[in-house]
C-alpha cells in the first residue's frame, strides 16, 4: 500500500501498531474507490455545455493546432477526450447502482413522512396507485397481510423504483422494487439460503438484504436483522 | 475519479456535480494543451485542484494550510491504542462510506486532498506532491497525520 515501513526525513517513526492502523486507514479508504456516484446530474449539466457552440467551436479551432503534434500526442488527446466527454455523453442509458446510501435517504424519508406515501390495503391496490403515478412503474410482488403498507414511485439515479413502507415489523421496513435491467447489484457480501442469493448491507443499526429475482431488483431495509429482512424476502411472491 | 474526488471533497452532491462539471470542461477545453508521456489522472486531478481553489477563492475564503497540518513531530492521539483499535481492519471496515466522508470533512483541505489523492485515487505520493505543489515529504507528513485524525473523527 501507500504506508512507509522506511524511516524517512520529515516523517515519524512508526510503531508496528502504527503501521497496521494505517495501513488498514489506506485499505479503507482505497475502498472508496468503488462507491457508487450518481452520476445523473453531471452527466446533464457536462451535456449541456459540451453541446454548446462556443466550446465546439473552440475544438475546431484546435483541430488545426493539433495538426502540427505528433501523431502520439494526437492519440492521447483523443483518449483524453473519449475519457473525459465520451464516458459522461454516453453512459446515461446503463443500469444505475444500487446507492446504500440513496436507499438509506429514501427509507428514512418514508419513515419520517418527509416523502408523501399513499396508504394502501393490499398489493393490488398498491400496483394500482403505482401505475397511476408512472405508467411504466415496477410492479410489487405479494407481501404477508399482517402489515399496514404504504407506497410510492421515486426515482435513484433517474432510475424509476416503487417503494412499499410495511409497518408489520417491530421497526419499519421499506421495499424497494426496480427493474433489474436498470439497477446494478453493488459489490456487498452475500448469503444463500434456500437457493436464492442475498446481498447484505448495514449502515449503522439499519440492515439491507437485496435480491435479483427474474427481471426484478428487490431491496429490504430496516432496524430489524438480517435474518428478519431475508424472512421477509422469502415470502414476496410475483 | 472526478465526480468522486469531488463529492469527497465537498460532502454535496450539488458543490459536487458543479466543481466536476468546471473541472471537466475545462479539461476539455485545454486538451491541446496536455502533454504527451503525462498521466491522465494526474492531468485531472490537477485541474480539479485548481478548480477548487478558485472556488474557495471567490467565495471569499482564503485557500490556507493550517498549521497543524505540517507539524512534524506528530504525538499520536490516545484513541490508537485503545482496545476499540486492536483489529483496525474490522473496526475500519464497520464504518460506512458515508460516515468515512463525513470524517473527511474534519480534516484540513490539504490533508483531505493528500488522504484523496494517495490512498482513496491510488496515486503515487510523488504524483500527489507534484500535484499539491509541495514537497514529496510534506505529503507524506500530511498523510500520517491525516490518517490519525481521520481515526479520531471515526471514533469522535
């Protein structure tokens, strides 16, 4: 890694304890590296300004300045511009991450009534007022009756997903429902029980087990256990 | 590398996608200018950098370095050796993305950018001094101590 074993000018002496935090510091952080960004907004606003004329014009003028480089140069100012432009232009149609920490934002607001939900007595009706806010909003699989439910359309990075708050639960648990073609599984941990794969997540007291199940992307997620949010999944049925 | 660098630095996704957006364009913009044998990252995150300054700069903060950030004769703070501390990989590892970031945040601009540069983009401490301007030792410094202060805020 990026720690120092050696004795540097300007740099302490390091105890071995000292070498392990931080080399486990720079472990962590280099895992930052593979945190989901929504990349929507920029994506619009890079858009934007690119597509204006004034910077088209100004690559123009360049091209003849790029004429007198050598062919190398001229290649890496190409991948330059495919890297910095073409990835940002180009990517809006691929499938979004599934952002913990957007799924957190979204259940809390659900919990605290920061975001409207439409109260519900069944699945059907819930699909019904789902379709009504979005005509091409993912249908909700069949929950156990035992829970008051709630639900509504919200959007993860310009990805549509349905949630559905159960209040059944000691702690309230939220559903969310994508079409699996638009969400990407992160790369957590995962468990398999009864054939069918989970992925794990907590963020502080709150636990998130997601699934992909035919064209659909599931994620639970609430102050309950693992074990209990998996239970839940097991009996959502299509 | 852009779009994240950014989000780490500002903790807002508005300041974020704004500073990336600049960033960006300006890339664009002075791509005649990019040297052959130069790496990328390195060319980009330069430019974030000064991107940034600006910023900071005509928002009416002065861009400094606060002293703390370059003492040399760093006393490590008590919270390493405590017991919470005796599997630091696990402990680390309990702590989520988002609350790494927000630790981030405690931290001296320059020190944020050093932890940013070496041990969250990869980079190399002879890139990251080149592009902070300062000497490869000062990088060094900024990130031990960095990395202990980061800890603390963790803990805090």
């Amino acid at each position: 890694m990026n720690s120092e074993n050696s004795q540097q000018p300007g740099v302490p002496d390091l105890s071995q304890q000292q070498v392990r935090l931080d080399e486990a510091t720079a472990d962590r952080l280099g895992k930052l590296r593979s945190m989901p960004i929504d990349l929507s907004g920029l994506q619009r606003a890079v858009r934007a300004q690119i597509a204006e004329a004034g910077v088209v014009q100004t690559r123009w003028r360049s091209f003849w300045a790029w004429q007198q480089r050598p062919m190398r140069a001229i290649a890496a100012s190409i991948i330059i511009f495919l890297a910095v432009a073409g990835a940002m232009l180009y990517s809006s149609g691929r499938p979004a991450i599934a952002s913990v920490a957007q799924i957190v934002q979204l259940h809390e607001d659900l919990v605290s009534g920061r975001v409207a939900a439409t109260s519900v007595q069944t699945i059907e009706e819930a699909n019904r007022v789902l379709a009504s806010e979005s005509s091409d909003a993912p249908s909700l699989p069949n929950v156990p009756d035992d829970h008051q439910m709630a639900c509504c359309m919200r959007t993860i990075q310009n990805k549509k997903v349905a949630c559905l708050l159960l209040k059944g639960e000691s702690e309230p648990v939220t559903l969310t429902v994508a079409n699996a073609a638009d969400m990407h599984m992160p790369a957590v941990p995962s468990v398999t029980h009864g054939g069918a794969i989970y992925y794990l997540q907590a963020v502080g007291s709150l636990n998130m087990v997601m699934e992909q199940r035919q064209d659909k992307w599931l994620c639970l997620i609430g102050r309950i256990s693992s074990d209990r949010l998996i239970a839940i999944a097991q009996g959502l049925h299509f | 590398m852009v779009a994240r660098t950014a989000l780490i630095l500002t903790h807002n996704q508005a300041e974020a996608d704004d500073l990336a957006q600049e960033t960006l364009i300006k890339a664009f913009k002075s791509l005649d200018r990019f040297r052959e044998g130069t790496d990328m990252r390195s060319w980009l995150a330069t430019i974030l950098r000064n991107t940034r300054i600006d910023r900071i700069r005509a928002a009416g903060a002065r861009f400094t370095v606060p002293l703390e950030a370059d003492v040399q004769d760093i006393s490590e703070p008590a919270v390493d050796n405590s017991a919470a501390w005796s599997n630091p990989q696990a402990m680390l590892d309990g702590f989520s993305d988002e609350q790494m970031i927000r630790a981030m945040q405690s931290l001296p601009e320059e020190m944020r950018w050093a932890l940013l540069l070496v041990d969250v983009e990869g980079l190399d401490q002879a890139d990251a001094a080149r592009i902070m301007g300062v000497p490869v030792g000062t990088v060094k410094s900024r990130i031990h101590r960095g990395r202990a202060m980061l800890r603390n805020a963790l803990l805090a």
